[in-house]
C-alpha cells in the first residue's frame, strides 16, 4: 500500500502540512458501478480524505476533503470541532458545518446534543473549544438539537441540518 499527500494543484506536501490523501495498491480500484470515479495522480487514488504525516511518519484525518470550509482564510475541517465537542461531559454528540458568511467567505455552525440534566451552554461551548483549539476554528454558533437527524445507516444528514437552520 503506497499513501502520500497532494496539494490542490498535485504537489506532493511535506510532512506536517495537511494535504490530499491519495492511496494505491496492486488492486486498483476500477471504478463505481454507475460510473464515475475519483481523482488519480501518479497511480494513486484519491480517498476523499485530508490529513498529514507527522514527524514519525503516522497518518493523521483531519476530515474529508469536501467539508473544508475556509473561514477568515484559514482552513477548517468541521471534523476537529465535532470531535472535541463531543467529548465536552455535558454533550451526547455534535456535528458541525461550514455555512457563507459575507464578511468570513464561511463561518462554523455547531449543532449539539446535551447529556441529560446538562447546563452547558453556547458560550460554554465556545470558550471549551477556543481552550483547546485555534481561535478560528471556534464556531460562531451553537444550536442546541434534540437528536441529529441521520439517515438509516447512521449518517448524520448534514443537508438535512442545513436545510433546516437557514
């Protein structure tokens, strides 16, 4: 299995800096079965995924490569925060999204779940992620949900989410 990490325009990055993860074997992937396929550069197949090396070489995910949203000119991957707030004690789960803003080109939308009897709120929220991550990537807003709408395999529907706050 060969793995390396491409920018935007097929450069291979260095270690530490996130690119596109692309992935090959000696079974290549021949296509869907309704057509179609992902981008290949150098005989390796996109995975869909973005992520980085780190200095002994381990693969990091930091989301997929179609939720990056850039906010402020930095780039987010909604996967970060959702992950971090769903470890906050007073939270069952969360997702996030990047939704436009005219001023931000994207701002982060957070939508959270509470444990039972949880007091939390969205300022909470904020100063828990801005404590343990970039200023940038805390989101600009929290909406407090009774469950995350997901389709019957268990995905969460972001679109869904989307459609209903905007």
């Amino acid at each position: 299995m060969k793995v390396k990490l491409y920018d935007e325009n097929g450069n291979e990055v260095p270690k530490g800096e996130v690119g596109r993860i692309f992935v090959g074997n000696t079974f290549p992937f021949e296509g869907y079965t309704g057509g179609g396929g992902k981008q290949i550069i150098d005989g390796l197949m996109s995975s869909g995924d973005v992520g980085y090396f780190d200095e002994h070489g381990l693969l990091y995910v930091s989301g997929r490569d179609d939720e990056m949203i850039v906010s402020g000119g930095e780039n987010v991957f909604p996967a970060e925060i959702e992950d971090l707030i769903s470890g906050h004690p007073e939270v069952i789960e969360a997702t996030a999204l990047g939704v436009e803003d005219k001023d931000w080109g994207h701002r982060l939308r957070a939508f959270v779940v509470k444990a039972e009897g949880a007091t939390i709120d969205e300022a909470a929220i904020k100063e828990y992620v801005k404590a343990n991550l970039a200023r940038y990537k805390v989101p600009r807003e929290v909406i407090f949900i009774e469950e995350l709408p997901r389709n019957p395999t268990g995905k969460i529907l972001k679109r869904e989410l989307r459609e209903m706050f905007d």
